[in-house]
C-alpha cells in the first residue's frame, strides 16, 4: 500500500481498490445454516405456541369506522399524521445537518453533556445513590473528553458532509433501510405474540404429561424449569435475530459506501451496474455467514447478560446487593457496547473485502489499534448528532400525538386510559423514521473512515478536492495503515 511520497503509476488505483470485493465466496458457511436452523425452530414453536391459543384471541376487535375501540379510524388518522409529521421534522434535521454540520455535531456533544448532568441530578433527588455517582462519573468523563474531542471535529464535519451527499446520490440507501425497519417491526410483534403464548402452550404442555415426583405428586418444578428455558431460548433468538437485521443492513450500506470511495471517479468506473443492489446481495449471500458469525457473539453476550442482571435484581434488596447488581450492569453495559462498535467495524471489512470474520475481526484490531482514540471520537462525534435527533424527531411526534387527541378527543379515549399508548408510539413511530436516515449515515460515516484510513491515496486519485478538505482536518490521513 503506497504512505506518501511520490504518487502511484496512472494504472494503479490503489490497494484497496485492488483488494475491493470483485468476486466473492461464501465465508463462515457454519454460522448461516447454524442460523438459518436456529431460525427455523422458532417458527415451529411459534406455530405450535400459537396453535395453543385459545380459539379468538387475535380476532379483529372492531370495524375502524367504530370510533369506540382503540383500533379505529381517528387511531389510525393519529398515527398518519404523526408519521407525515416525522417525516417533514427529520428532512428540516437533515437539512441542518448538511447546512451546519459543525454546529450540530457542537451542540449534539453539549446537550449530551447537560443531559448526563441531568439524570445524576435526577438520581440524587430520589436518593439512588450508586446510580446518582456512576451517572455523575459518566457526565465528568464525557465533560473531560470536550478537551480531545475538538479537535476531531473538523474531520467528522468533513465526512458528515460527505456522507450525506452521497447518501443523496444514492436514495436506495433510505428504500433498504425502510424496508428492514418493517421487517424488524414485523418480528417484533411476531415475536411478542410467541412469548405471549409461550404461558398457554407450556401449560398445555405440562398438563398433558402430567409430571410427578416420587412420592406421585405433580412435580411444579419441572414445569417452572422448562418454561424458564424456553424463555431464554426466546431471549436468544430475539437478540441473534434482530442483530441479523440490523447488521445486515449495515454491511449492504457499507459495502455501497465502501465502492463510491474506491471507484466514484476513477477511470476503470463502478464494478457493478447497481452498487446498492450487490451490496445487498453479497450481505446475505457471501457474507452471510459472517454477519450471522459476529452477531452470534453479541447475542450469547446479551443472553448471558440478561440472566446475570435478572439474578442480581432478583437478589438486591439491600443496598450492598444493589450496589453490586448497579455496577455489574454498568461493566457488562460497556462490554457490549465495546463488542457491538468493534463488530461494527469488522463487518465493513467483510463487506470491503469478502473476508470472513475472523480476519476482519483482526484487521478491525489493528485498525483500531493503529488510530486508537480518533476512530471512537470520530464516531461518538457523528452519533451524538444522531441520537439527538432521534430524540428531537421522537419528541415533535409524541407532542404532535398528544394534540391531535387532545383536540379530536376520540370517544375511545374518553377516561384518558390510552393518552400514554398514543404518546408512546407516536415517539417511536417518530424515531424510528429519523434512525433510518440516522442508520446509514452512521454506518457511511465509519465506512469512509475506515478506507480513508486504509487507503488514503484512492481518494486523492479519484476525489483530490475532498482529499485536501479532508487532509486540511485531518493531515496524519496521508499515514494510512497496512491490514
């Protein structure tokens, strides 16, 4: 890989151009088939669970003309209006974002300061003590983090700009996140319904054999022991599932980010008629494996998290218990943000490279090791951005939800009983919306950083007015680093 000096030969495009993902193989084939029939148990169980439902449980509660039942026309028109509503709030987010990218990665970092502040304060006014000085140490930590944290942000200006450019210039982006929305959305209430008749179909379950112990009475803890392992087997496939959809999506869009660097502007041109298109096809064809390899990890850890934290809480009635229970949760909290941001970067290997995940596990090491503190502020810089606007999106919609039947005062809500449901969906219904665009600029952002830092020249060849920008930020890019 060329680091400085004099510039490579005309027909040279560059290392990472040449170690670009050109004709993939299947990698990690062990965790896709191991996934696909961990998959296909749930919906076995799913639909024996179900099955064991008694007859009319999930029949359609009313007419939508019927302005008395919660599933209504006014519900619906709520929800529409809530949804147009987030819409229209996230593309005046965005548009800021690219007017005044400096600002609002300034202003992001600071309301996140105020706001750990703020829940240490909220934490000593109800006396949660350990809570109130983790929260403050947390809230000091991000304050003392300003004073490095500066000077990144000429960078992540730069290429928060960028990726919203090309994020324009390739809309299909927002179509692909969209549609994994739904279907994550879709398993969700899938999902809800199999453990909501998890209870009925175990009872059924147990009764029919009727278990008893030696002295012939029904033995209670064998029913309590399967119905407890089935619901950590629920738990994990929930974690792994979701994790497949999610990094799936991050993998295509990586991969698409990843071709517009190498080829965007180069004469030997994109490698595919349709860059978003394989991107996909290779995430959950190729690398699919991969995707299922290094989301495995992050669901065992969750899984195993999940049963630690309920023991502790289960056994934290006095203060010693939960001051144990307080900081294991906040130690196994960071664990897996560690392990989910450093997957982060191993699948934009996979879907640059073709690699499986292992090495790109390790090239993610030494990619990390080789930048050290710039790749998290670089990302924490753009998250903040991120997430503050998922919060003010979520915010405008709960308020815009909370009007609306206020003003209609639907004859279904005449006591109030559904103020919150309404509040609370049309939050999530606006957040949502905003992390689909918040998605993909986030995983463009750490795409572009990664082969910037790989391969620096492929952008001075191809893009040589963004790669002065780009090296007026940040001048150690012309290092680059070998993987």
């Amino acid at each position: 890989m060329h680091s400085g000096g004099a510039p490579p030969p005309k027909d040279d495009y560059g290392e990472g151009a040449q170690k670009y993902n050109r004709t993939p193989v299947f990698r990690d084939i062990w965790a896709a088939v191991l996934f696909l029939i961990v998959f296909a148990s749930f919906v076995v169980y799913s639909v024996l669970s179900i099955r064991s439902l008694p007859s009319g449980t999930f029949t359609r509660p009313g007419k939508y003309s019927d302005s008395t039942n919660f599933f209504s026309l006014p519900t619906i028109v709520c929800f529409l209006i809530v949804a147009l509503t987030g819409f229209v709030i996230s593309l005046v987010y965005l548009g800021l974002m690219q007017a005044i990218p400096k600002t609002m990665i300034i202003v992001s970092y600071w309301v996140g300061v105020v706001l750990g502040f703020a829940m240490a304060g909220y934490y000593f006014y109800r006396r949660l003590w350990w809570a109130a000085i983790l929260a403050t140490i947390f809230a000091i930590i991000s304050l003392v983090m300003w004073f490095y944290a500066r000077h990144r942000i000429p960078l992540a200006t730069v290429l928060m700009t960028t990726v919203m450019q090309i994020m324009r210039k390739f809309p299909a982006t927002i179509y692909f996140g969209t549609v994994f929305l739904v279907l994550n959305v879709a398993f969700l209430m899938w999902w809800s319904i199999t453990l909501t008749s998890t209870f009925s179909y175990m009872k059924h379950y147990e009764t029919c054999r009727n278990y008893t112990n030696s002295a012939g009475r029904p033995d209670v803890s064998c029913s309590n022991g399967r119905l407890i392992g089935v619901i950590v087997y629920l738990c994990f496939v929930w974690y792994w599932v979701t994790q497949v959809i999610f990094n799936v999506l991050h993998t295509t869009i990586a991969g698409l980010y990843a071709t517009f660097y190498f080829f965007e502007g180069s004469p030997m041109g994109y490698p595919t008629a349709n860059p978003t298109v394989s991107a996909f096809k290779r995430a959950t064809t190729n690398s699919f494996g991969s995707v299922c390899f290094g989301s495995l990890l992050v669901a065992l850890f969750q899984t195993i998290r999940a049963i630690l934290q309920t023991l502790l809480n289960a056994g934290s009635d006095d203060a010693i218990g939960a001051f144990i229970a307080c900081c294991v949760g906040c130690i196994l909290g960071m664990i897996q943000s560690l392990l989910e941001f450093f997957n982060k970067y191993a699948y934009i290997e996979v879907a640059m490279y073709g690699k499986p995940f292992i090495p790109a596990a390790k090239d993610t090491w030494n990619l990390i090791k080789n930048r050290g503190i710039d790749t998290l502020i670089n990302d924490d810089l753009v998250g903040n951005v991120i997430g503050l606007g998922g919060l003010v999106v979520g915010g405008v919609c709960a308020m815009v939800g909370y009007g609306y039947i206020s003003v209609v005062k639907p004859t279904f809500n005449a006591s109030g009983t559904f103020t919150p449901v309404v509040i609370l969906v049309s939050f999530f219904i606006g957040m949502s919306l905003f992390y689909l665009a918040g998605q993909v600029i986030d995983s463009g952002n750490s795409t572009t950083f990664v082969c910037l830092a790989e391969d620096p020249q492929a952008m001075q060849r191809s893009k040589p007015d963004l790669f002065e920008r780009v090296r007026a930020a940040y001048p150690q890019v012309v290092a680059g680093i070998h993987t």
